[in-house]
C-alpha cells in the first residue's frame, strides 16, 4: 500500500495546475483513505485559492520547504554534493531524472519510492526534514499537513537520533556558510 501512498502524495504535493486537478478522481479512487480529508479541504479551496496558498506556503516560507536537503545542509556547498549523491542513487536504481528536476523535491522523492524499494529507506533518511515540514505545515494550518502527516505515519517509527536532529535543527535553522570572509 505504500506505494499507492507515496505516488498519490507525489501528486497531491506538486503545484496544484491543471493536471493536479484532472487526476485528482483517480487519486481518490485508489487512495481516499488515506488522503480524503485533504482532497475535502483543497476542492473547496478551489484552483485558485489552492495555487495561491501553494505558492505561499512553498515557496514564500522557508520552513515549508519541499527540497528536502534544505533542512539539513541549507543553502552550502555541502547541499550540491548531497544533491550528487542522491543523483547518483536514482541512476544506480536505473532511475534518471528530467534535467528541469533537483533529486531532492519531495515529490520526485516520492515518486522513486513508489516505483523501487529502495526508495523508502530514502525517505526516512530525510525523516527530520519531514518532522520539520509538518511542525511548521501544521502551526500555520495548512491543508498540506495532512498529506505530510500521512507521510510521517507510513515510514517507520521516527528514531530518538532523527528526533533530536529535528529539534536541533528546528532551534537553529539550516545550515548556512559564509563564503569569502
């Protein structure tokens, strides 16, 4: 079922154009279960108001990122080698990305779980981004927390370590670097 659970959310977590809206029957047919309250709540925002508080939330707010290296590199020299190394893992999984995509969106993420197995270890290595992404999707009420929420509920139980990284992280932010001083 994980699969069906990572896919949908793929979806439900891109930006919310006119494909979103087409396929959103077909996600509730195979996983309204587990995501029927937030298809609730974004029918009755409409597309309009859904794209506008997308773009609010996602991109205007630091701490609702979707590119999941962010949480724990920031904006450093460190995040392109982690972006590398996650390039890397698709391509070795037969995997390759289109050149407009980074290996760490969430959605993608979620897609290459959905298709290999190896793809749920891959998420919950990012399990303290996630938490982070939820805290803050949950303080400003957004509809997105339910998707993330159900995320977090089918990966494995969040470790005492990833728990910790999280608060750290929550207390300092990402990581930041200064260059030429």
């Amino acid at each position: 079922m994980s699969k069906v659970i990572w896919q949908a959310a793929a979806h439900l977590l891109a930006y919310p154009d006119e494909r979103f809206w087409r396929r959103l029957d077909l996600i509730r047919q195979a996983a309204e279960p587990h995501f029927g309250t937030f298809l609730c709540a974004v029918t009755a925002l409409g597309p309009g108001e859904l794209a506008a508080h997308y773009v609010e939330t996602f991109d205007l707010q630091r701490r609702c990122c979707l590119y999941l290296t962010y949480y724990t590199d920031g904006d450093t020299r460190r995040r392109g080698e982690s972006l590398a190394a996650l390039k890397g893992r698709y391509r070795a999984a037969g995997w390759e990305l289109m050149e407009d995509e980074l290996p760490d969106f969430l959605p993608v993420m979620l897609e290459f779980a959905a298709l290999d197995p190896t793809g749920t270890a891959l998420l919950a290595e990012h399990r303290a981004g996630l938490e982070l992404l939820l805290a803050a999707l949950t303080e400003g009420g957004s509809p997105y927390r339910l998707v993330i929420g159900t995320l977090c509920a089918n990966l494995p139980p969040i470790s005492a370590a990833d728990r910790a990284k999280a608060e750290r992280l929550a207390a300092a932010g990402p990581p930041a670097e200064s260059v030429g001083r």
